[in-house]
C-alpha cells in the first residue's frame, strides 16, 4: 500500500521539499549572521555571508555580483540533480 500508493503521492511533496531545503541551505545568511556574525575566524561563514562582507564590506560590487551569480547557479544545479530523482514510473 505504501510502495503503490502513498509513495506515488507524496513524490511530488517529497521532491518539492528537497528543493526548497536545498536552496535555502546554500542561501544561509541570517541565521549564521544574528548566531555569531561569522566567527569564530571565519568558521561558519557561508557563500552568501562572503558575498555580503565582499560587496558592502570591501566595496567591490562586481565581484559580489559574481559570487551572487555563483550561488544561483548553484542553486539551479541542486534543483536539477534533485529532479533528476523524480523517476516517472
């Protein structure tokens, strides 16, 4: 019952899930930010902190722009390799 017919319904949900968790994973700014501001050092410092301390820190725009492109790519990557397990049956 489950393998037929639960399973085949939540795939959907499943799948979405995954996606969103993925994506906001890579995104992780405020948490890590209000926590501990990146320390100890630069210990839980993420993509998306570097990106911020980059462009509005150091003043180079550019370059945070391309970090920003970065973790979108990325993102977009993430969401495709998850889909990719979305096997029709």
């Amino acid at each position: 019952m489950f393998k037929g017919i639960l399973l085949p319904l939540l795939r959907p949900m499943i799948i979405t899930s995954l996606v969103f968790s993925f994506s906001g994973t890579v995104k992780m700014f405020e948490s890590s930010l209000a926590l501990t501001n990146g320390g100890p050092g630069t210990a839980t410092k993420s993509l998306s902190m570097y990106m911020y301390d980059v462009s509005f820190t150091y003043n180079k725009i550019g370059y945070g722009s391309v970090i920003a492109i970065v973790i979108f790519l990325v993102c977009i990557l993430g969401a495709m390799i998850i889909n990719k397990f979305d096997v029709k049956e």
